[in-house]
C-alpha cells in the first residue's frame, strides 16, 4: 500500500475508535478491539494472523502494565485505609500557616496522588478544604483549586499512577525518564495553574460550602486503631520507589553496560522490583504497625485491585492498536509523514492526545489512542531514552487539557465544589488546560537539548 493509503488507513482507524466510544457508546476496551480488528483487515494483514498480531500486541503490553499498577494499587490502599495520606495533608498545612496554605495544598496533592486515584484523593481531602473555606471565610475555589491541581498533575503526569505507566509501556518508555520530566513539568504547572489562577479564580467565583456535602464527605477509615503514622515515615515510604527508579536511570547513563554494580541496580531499581518493595513495606509500616490483622491487610489488597481491571484492559487493547499499526506498516508511514512535515514528534502526540480527549473526554482513552499511534513511529525513528520520556509526558499533557461534559473529572468536581457547569468551565476546564499546556511548553524546551 502507498503512504498515502496507509496514513488514510490510521486516520480511518481513529475516527471508527471515536464513533464508537461517542456515538454508539461502546465501552472503551471493546471499542478499541473493533478498531483494531478493522485496521487490521483493511490494512493488509493475512486473515489467518491477524489473531496472532492482536494477542502478541495484548502480551506485550499488559505483561509490564499489569504489575506495575497492581503493585500501585495496593500501595495506594494502603495509604489511604492508615490514615498516612491525611497525615501527610494535615501536617504540611499545619506548618505552611495561613497565608502559604495554598502551596501545602498543592504539595499535598502531589504527593497523595502518586500512588492514588484522583477521585479516592479528592475525596480524602476534600473536608480539609471546606474546613479550611469555613475558618477563613474565602471562597472555596481558593483552596480547592490548589488541591485539585496537584491532585490533577500527580495522576497525569507521574508514574505509578495508572496513565503514564500505560504510555510508557505502549512506548517503551524508561519510567526513570518519565518521573524526572513529570516532576519538571508538572510542578510549575502546578504553581501557575493551582496557586496563581486558584487565586484569581477564587476572586471571580465566591463559592461556600455546599449544603448536600455536608453529610456525605466519608471520612478515612483507620481501622478502629488510635495509632497515628509520622510524616517522615509515610514520606519516606512513598519515596522509595521513586527514589529506586530515579537511581536505576542515572546509573544506567553513567555507567558500562557490563558493570556488576549496574546489574544489581537495574535489578533493584527496576519497576516491579521497586514498587514490590514498597507494597511490602506499606503492608508492614501502614497496615501490621497500625494494628491492622494479615486478614484485613488481604482484604485491602484484594479491594485495591478491584477498579484497575478496566484501566489495565484498556490499556492492553491500546497495545494491540499499536501492534496493529506496526505490522501494516502505518507506523513506518506516519514516521514519513512527520519527517516530511517536519512537525516535532513531541507535538504530533500532544495534539494527538489532544484531539482525542477533547472528542471523548476519557484522559486513559486519550493516553492509550496517541501512544498507540505515535509508537510505530518512536519504534521506527529509535528515540533516545530521555526523548521517549519526553514524548510521554506530551501525550500525557494533551490528555488533561479541556476537561469538560464528557469527562467524569468535570462531574466529580463540580459536585464536590457545589458549583454549575457554566463555573465548572471556568474553574476546573480552564485550570486542566492550564497544566495541560504548561507542562507541555515545559517538557517542549526539555526536548531541544535531548
């Protein structure tokens, strides 16, 4: 087939993903299998392996993805059940005083939202933000958008959280790489998205507490124990496999392939290596050291792994799009393409990423359909490590921008802040775009010296 025809073909591709998952609102992880089938067929791949490529691709994907956000999960739950999430919040904006509480809050909700879901640290924090509007009497916009904009740039742009540890894999992206430029762009975005615009927002916008949220927030469970965790222990303990991955990607750059000593920290610092360490010590430090029973401790782990099905699934079905795309040779095309429009590739998948989220509104959906697409192309091209990790936290930025109607963020938001659609756009869709686009401007500049 022509590059033409090729290109026409992923272009078809995306646009039968998107009538599915819109208009006949087809659940992602089959919508996304349909596709593939179909691109498959028209692109020239023999009837007789097109099994073949669709379970290679499904392989090859979820037997990284699986673990790492199954390991994640469960240290997530266990931050949360202990009461150490809470205490990492209380304490920072104990120490942060009154007029710097907007920055602990976002600091909090950075550090929370590593190793849990967006919704779960909402929810979890959300009462120290009506706490915090009832005390001082400001609208409630002043603190919560702080919150939510760490909450927002931890889930998005830094691993293990479920989104960028699924481009990663589909991209072969060296999560050590993906950390440092998740850091480097997420946090300015944090501060001129959560502290700078929170501010002026919150001066548009009075909002008070709302009424129904009164009696619904949950409060954390703790087990029924009186014990409470100190900051430096649940800091430290969500630093090490941060830290572990961190210190595997600056050794692996400086040292000889063949070192000894390099073997063992690629051992180590690796992933699942790094993050089993950390389930293992938030078992022992939050859960047995808390007075939780081995039996309760189970039952956290196993309920952890319950909402992730769907995201791994998901995200093994992006991996079988993007096998698909290799093996009809649309990725060698798309690579021609780009390098003829002489388009960055670092742009291509934020405005891939982009166009996809603001069609279908799922951040994962949009994650999964660009890294699915731009991976024939990385593969082809042979990036540099760094480069990779560069192109991921783009395609993670374009799929936080314009959150709106179709996106469940948009909903979780505006009930838990009490405001209507109308303010939901002007706070939370304008913030998301904010990180969205600073974050993407950051790890831009970062891709001119890689």
């Amino acid at each position: 087939m022509s590059t033409f025809s090729l290109v026409f073909v992923a272009v078809f591709g995306i646009a039968l993903l998107l009538f599915l998952v819109i208009v006949l609102r087809l659940q992602a992880f089959v919508a996304l299998l349909v596709s593939s089938f179909v691109v498959a067929m028209i692109g020239g791949i023999p009837p007789g392996e097109i099994v073949d490529v669709i379970q290679e691709g499904m392989a090859g994907t979820l037997g990284y993805i699986a673990i790492v956000v199954g390991l994640g999960t469960m240290f997530g739950e266990m931050l949360q059940v202990s009461g150490g999430a809470e205490q990492i919040a209380d304490t920072l904006v104990a120490k942060s005083g009154k007029d710097r509480v907007q920055w602990a809050l976002g600091l909090t909700g950075v550090i929370v939202a590593i190793p849990v879901f967006f919704d779960v640290a909402l929810i979890l924090f959300i009462p120290m933000v009506y706490s915090l509007a009832r005390r001082y009497g400001r609208s409630l916009l002043y603190y919560g958008i702080p919150l939510v904009a760490g909450i927002a740039v931890a889930h998005s742009f830094i691993p293990p959280t479920p989104g960028p540890v699924a481009v990663a894999a589909l991209l072969g992206a060296d999560l050590g790489w993906v950390i440092l430029f998740g850091l480097a762009a997420g946090i300015p975005a944090m501060i001129i998205g959560g502290i700078y615009f929170g501010k002026f927002i919150a001066g548009q916008i009075f909002v008070e507490v709302p009424e129904y949220m009164e009696v619904e927030t949950p409060e954390p469970k703790r087990g029924g124990t009186e014990k409470t965790l100190s900051f430096g222990m649940v800091l430290a303990i969500i630093a090490v496999p941060l830290v572990l991955i961190l210190i595997n990607t600056l050794f692996t750059a400086i040292l000889p392939e063949e070192s000894p000593v390099l073997a063992w920290v690629s051992f180590i610092g690796h992933p699942f290596t790094a993050l089993l360490i950390a389930a293992l010590l938030a078992f022992y430090f939050l859960g047995k050291r808390m007075g939780y029973s081995l039996g309760e401790i189970q039952k956290f782990a196993t309920r952890s792994l319950e909402p992730v099905g769907l995201i791994i699934l998901v995200t093994g079905a992006g991996g079988v799009f993007g096998n698909v795309l290799v093996e009809t040779g649309i990725g060698d095309a798309l690579a021609d393409v780009t390098a003829q429009t002489n388009l960055p590739v670092i742009v291509l998948a934020f405005l891939i990423a982009t166009v996809v989220r603001i069609s279908q509104g799922s951040a994962t959906v949009s994650m999964v359909t660009a890294a699915g697409l731009i991976a024939p192309v990385v593969t082809t091209v042979g990036y540099s490590a760094p480069m990779i990790g560069a192109i991921t936290i783009a395609i993670a930025c374009g799929a936080t921008v314009l959150s709106h109607v179709n996106d469940s963020g948009f909903w979780l938001v505006s009930r838990y802040f009490g405001i209507d659609e109308k303010d939901t756009l002007r706070s939370w869709t304008v913030l998301e775009t904010i990180l969205g686009v600073v974050g993407f401007l950051v790890v831009l500049v970062i891709s001119l010296f890689l």
